[in-house]
C-alpha cells in the first residue's frame, strides 16, 4: 500500500493563480480531510469528507473548494491563491468507525504564493 | 480558550531522561490521538486512545477520561526523539462535524 499520498511537494504560486492539490488513498477509508500548519497555530481542519459524493466544511474553508467523486481521490482547490494561504497543507484520512480511528497522514505540500 | 492544551510548548532534555508531555481537553470525545512530527517531515500516529494505557517501545501513552487529561511518556530518551509532539482528539462517532481538534504541538529537543 502506498497510504496516503499528495502531489506536488512544493509549489510557487502568485497571488490570483488557481490550483489543485492532489490528494489520494489506497486503504479504501471512508473519512478524508485536508488541514493547513501554520507556525503557532497548530494543525486547522479545511474541509473533510465522510464519503464519496459527501463533503463539509471545517474550520478555515474559505478560499479552498473540495470534491469527493470516488473513496480515493480528495482534491483540494485553491480558487483564487492570496498570500494568507501560504501555508502546509495536509490530507489525512481514516477508517473512523467505533472501534478505530487511527489517522493517516500524507506528506504534505509547502505552498507559498506570492 | 483552546480546546485541546498541551504543555510545555517547548522542551529541552539531556539523553536519557525521562520526559512527560501533558495534554488537557475540554470537549467530549471518542478518543485521544498522539502523533509525531519530525522537522520538515510528515505526521505519524503514535497512538490512538480511549481508555487507560498504551505502550510501543519506550513511549508510554495515559489518559484519564473523568479529568480530560493525558500524558505521554519518553522513557530513555534519545536524539532521534527530537520531534514535534501534538495532541487531537476525535469528536464522538457519528458526528457530523469534523473530525480532529488539535493542539498546538511541543516541541522537544533531545541532546546528546
């Protein structure tokens, strides 16, 4: 199993660009979620999913837009790049069913725009 | 307030001592998460918690439901155990809100 994986690594965008941030999983998990790390805040949920077909918000979504066509896939689309969105940004997702809910985290995308 | 704290913020130690990072919640939850940041590096699960004590190697994970509290132990700890400490806890199952609330990480430093 790869887990989960992200795609690019880096990216150099400036501001007013549009972009996707790939997103995928290969254990078949239900629940997906992107985050962004900024310095002294810790880890903020953007959107997550709970399945195919159903997305929410969470904490910080605006700017950011989802969708969750299949189990695998969670692009995260950045609709108009502003500098506040410099940041790292994870997918993570998880079986979350009663028993378990062991997180699974990718490896991140370091975004800077300009 | 934050809803998930964790102390300290930062922590220095010599190898080999024991070392505790606390964390305090204030919201109901299904369980507790400890993960690990290594500098430049992604995010790993340590352990996922309910209920009492996990252990995995020299990391020793507690939680005590009724005071909203839970600490993780180092014991003998090294240099490669420089990292990034963060406490989440999941909210309760079969919620529709979001998953994960975390805190803000300690960082610990390890010297030889």
């Amino acid at each position: 199993n790869a887990g989960v994986t992200q795609t690019p690594k880096f990216q150099v965008l400036k501001t007013g660009q549009s972009m996707t941030l790939q997103c995928a999983q290969d254990m078949n998990h239900e629940y997906m979620s992107w985050y962004r790390q900024d310095p002294g805040m810790g880890l903020r949920l953007i959107h997550y999913s709970v399945g195919a077909g159903i997305t929410d918000q969470g904490e910080v979504p605006n700017g950011y837009n989802v969708s969750r066509s299949t189990t695998e896939d969670f692009p995260l689309r950045l609709l108009s790049a502003a500098p506040s969105q410099t940041s790292v940004y994870f997918c993570a997702s998880s079986l979350r069913t009663s028993d378990t809910d062991t997180q699974y985290f990718g490896p991140g995308t370091r975004l800077t725009v300009l | 307030k934050n809803e998930v704290e964790q102390s300290p913020q930062n922590l220095t130690a010599q190898e080999g001592e024991f070392i505790t990072i606390n964390c305090s919640y204030s919201v109901g939850i299904s369980a507790l998460h400890w993960l690990q940041q290594h500098p430049g590096g992604g995010i790993v699960s340590l352990f996922m918690l309910s209920s009492g004590k996990k252990k995995h190697g020299r990391l020793i994970a507690t939680i005590n439901i009724q005071e909203k509290h839970s600490s993780l132990h180092i014991t003998a700890s090294h240099p490669r155990d420089s990292a990034v400490y963060i406490c989440a806890v999941s909210r309760p199952y079969g919620g529709s809100q979001g998953n994960l609330i975390f805190g803000k990480g300690t960082k610990l430093s390890v010297k030889p």
